[in-house]
C-alpha cells in the first residue's frame, strides 16, 4: 500500500500565520514547496523557508495552494490531529512496570495507547525505547540530527535490559547509544528504578556507562517504580521503602560529587518521590542545573518553592476575608502545607484548608496528585459548602479539562458543592489564585 502524504490541522493558533491564510481544523498540509509532507519532521524542516507555496485539501475536498511570504521567526501556528500520515509508532515491549497495564478497563482509549516514537520524542520530549527504530529511522535520525531526543534506559546490562522490557531484542541500547552520541546527537535520559533489578550495582553500571557519553547524554533522570492495584497477571514488584529509598539517594551523592568536578554538571538528579519516599529535603537548584527534567516530575517541588519564596515579599498583608480549599496528593502533603503555612503566616483575612487525597482509583501506593480522578476527590472531600477549591493543572488531561476517570471539573464542582479553579504548578499563578489578587503586576 502506498501511503498518501498529509497531516491533518487538529488546531489553528489565533493571530496565527495559518489563520491569516485561511487554514482550519481539518484542513490536510499536503505538500510544502512541492515536497511531501509525511509527518511532523517534514514539516517543521519544509516551514522553515521564507517564502512556502502550502498544498492543502480543504475538509470539504477543495485543494488549495497558498503562497506565504514568512517574517523571519513568524510561527506558521498549526498543530496537527497526529504526529505522521500513518500515525504513531507504538511501543514493542512488554515492560514488567509498564504503568498502561496496570490501568484499569473502561477509561478513555488514549490512554491506553504506548507510543515509542523517535518523532514525539523531539517535539515533546516523550521517553523512547529505541527498540522499535528501523534502519531508515535512525539514518534519518543522523542525517536531519535530530536533537535531542529523550531515551529511556532503565539499565545498560544487556540481559537486565531485556529482563525489564521483557524483550529479547531490548539489550543493545548502550550501542544504540553510543552510535547516536558519535554522531552529536544530545540525549536526556531515563532509569526507571525497580527494587532488587535494577539498583545497586546495576545502577552502578548504567550510571557509568551513561556518564561516558557526556556532554551528549545532558541528563541521567532516576524515578521509582510506579505500581496501581491493578497487577493481576502481571510479576510481582516491590515498591522503594524509606531506607531502601535513602539508599539509592546515598549512592547518587557520590557519582554526584564526581560528576560536578568532572563535569561541573550534577548529571544524574533524582524524582521528587524519591525524597519525599525517603523523608529528605529537596535539593537546592543548584543541584538541578538547569532543570533538563522537569517534565519526569524531577525538580519541580524545589521549582515551586523557590518560585513561592521569592514571591513572598510582593504579598498584601491584608485581604478580605477569604476561605480556599486546596486538594493535593500524599506525596506533595509536605511541601503544600509548608507553603500554605508561609502565606497565611504572612496575610492576614486568608484561611486555607488542605485536603490530602488518597487514590483509591488507582491504589493506595500511587501518591503523587497528577493520578487522582474526580471520583477519589469526591470520596476524598466532604462538602465545601459554596467554598473555592484549587486543583493543580496536572490532574487533567492536556488539551481539555478531563479527569483521568472523564469527569469534568463541572461534575466534581457539583458533588462538591464547590467553585473549582484549576491552576498552573507554578508560584505566581498558585498564589494569584490563593489570595485573589492579580500579582503579576506588582512582581
């Protein structure tokens, strides 16, 4: 079957290069300068050009051809239904920690999608096995250097490898590796940690096999093993203790130490779980350098803090009486009730009410706030009786406002008998909505 070039416009940003030329949703990008467009890569290599004569098929068949004139950096303002014409490249491993087989049945169907693609890695630094790239792909990889890309690893031991991804052609990722590195390539990579497999002296390995290949491996991310209730036919795993977790942070402190005089880089930073598992302060910044992994849930608690300690000074001292409610996770308990106690500690007419859930969607071992569903805060939450409840951003799907379990916030505001605001994980927006007052300004 000879596959037919485009990619469909999912949306059109306003103000927008395509908005001014006419381009909807639903509109297929066919060609660019007469070359086809394949997918996201095509793309954002063909629109780089100042002058683009656009193919498109209309959503109701008619077939256009636009001649654009760009400024220099003007975005042409699209995104697209999907990253390729012949859709994603998923996932061949069978990874005994896989987190979308331990979800439940019944929730919506993209969740249980495992994508692996080299694509959605550059765009959107998804993590990547590399166990699915053909030839083609990583030639195309080397000759567009296509930087950075961002890898799951989980251990260079080659037999561990495969143990881990339950995949016999999973063990040459150190190789992968090195090839991608030879050829400039930047790389952020990944371990997920498993009590008993892949710490220790596997950790060892994999962390000195990694820390060779700097300064293209930029990052070496370690997070704990994520585990639900629902591990019915799947192996048994253990989840991180406090001591085993104090254990793994103990030997990265030396690596650390060793990399920062090499390096004058920490390289190898560890998930917030895994200091709040182990009952440890965050890091200073410092440690983070330059925050290459924030989206792997690394260095976001000492982010926010900081952002709320240096907002502190801009705080009215007094405000109209005003009750909010906040809903968090067990992981994250700590450090918002610290914050919490800051604020109100600092303005006066402001009471704030924590309420820590506990995930019974999931099970009582998933802790951090980004998996609860609009079923466990209604379990969770007694009526607020008209109050103001945040929600942290994280708890819902990233281009609409859905829980993980399809509720809305509407639904959850309802049973609550609530006003749900859903807030950005960041200071100023967290604390613009905890006190009611615009603090952009006076920043």
């Amino acid at each position: 079957m000879v596959l037919e070039p485009g990619l469909v416009v999912a949306s059109v940003r306003q103000g927008s290069l395509a908005e001014e030329m006419e381009i909807e949703p639903g509109d297929k990008i066919v060609r660019i300068n007469g070359q086809a467009v394949f997918d996201l890569i095509d793309f954002l290599f063909l629109v780089s050009d100042d002058y683009l004569q656009v193919d498109v098929v209309k959503a109701n068949g008619e077939q256009w051809q636009l001649e654009i004139d760009r400024e220099p950096g003007e975005e042409f303002g699209i995104e697209f239904a999907t990253v390729a014409a012949e859709g994603i490249k998923h996932c061949r491993n069978k990874c005994i920690f896989c987190f979308v087989d331990q979800m439940p049945p019944g929730m919506r169907p993209t969740l249980y999608e495992k994508d692996d693609d080299y694509r959605l890695s550059l765009t959107q630094g998804s993590f990547i096995t590399l166990t699915n790239q053909a030839e083609d792909d990583l030639q195309r990889i080397l000759k567009l250097h296509l930087s950075p890309l961002y890898v799951s690893v989980q251990a260079t031991d080659p037999e561990i490898r495969r143990q881990l991804l339950n995949n016999p052609g999973a063990g040459n990722v150190l190789q992968q590796l090195k090839t991608l590195a030879q050829a400039g390539i930047v790389m952020h990579t990944q371990v997920v940690l498993l009590p008993g497999i892949n710490d220790g002296a596997v950790l060892q390995q994999t962390i000195g096999d990694l820390a060779k290949l700097w300064p293209q491996v930029q990052s070496i991310g370690v997070v704990p093993v994520g585990l639900t209730a629902f591990r019915a036919k799947l192996p048994t795993l253990a989840k991180y203790t406090a001591e085993a977790a104090r254990r793994v942070l103990q030997l990265g402190l030396a690596w650390q130490a060793k990399f920062q005089s090499e390096f004058a880089r920490t390289l190898v930073y560890f998930s917030d779980e895994f200091y709040v598992e182990a009952e440890l302060d965050f890091p200073e910044a410092a440690y983070y350098d330059d925050f290459p992994q924030l989206e792997n849930g690394i260095g976001l608690s000492r982010l926010f803090l900081d952002e709320i300690d240096a907002l502190l000074p801009v705080l009215p001292h007094q405000i109209a009486a005003r009750r909010v409610h906040i809903a968090t996770g067990v992981s994250a308990a700590k450090t918002m009730q610290s914050v919490i106690d800051k604020v109100c500690g600092q303005v006066n007419g402001l009471e704030v009410s924590l309420h820590v859930v506990r995930n019974r969607f999931f099970g009582p071992d998933v802790t951090v706030a980004g998996l609860l569903t609009g079923k466990d805060l209604v379990e969770g939450i007694a009526d607020l009786e008209g109050g103001i409840l945040l929600l942290p951003q994280v708890m819902f799907k990233t281009d609409e406002q859905l829980f993980l379990d399809n509720l809305t916030p509407k639904q959850v505001a309802c049973e609550l008998n609530a006003e749900i605001i859903v807030v950005q994980v960041n200071g100023l927006d967290f604390l613009t909505e905890l006190v009611g007052q615009d603090l952009a300004s006076v920043e």
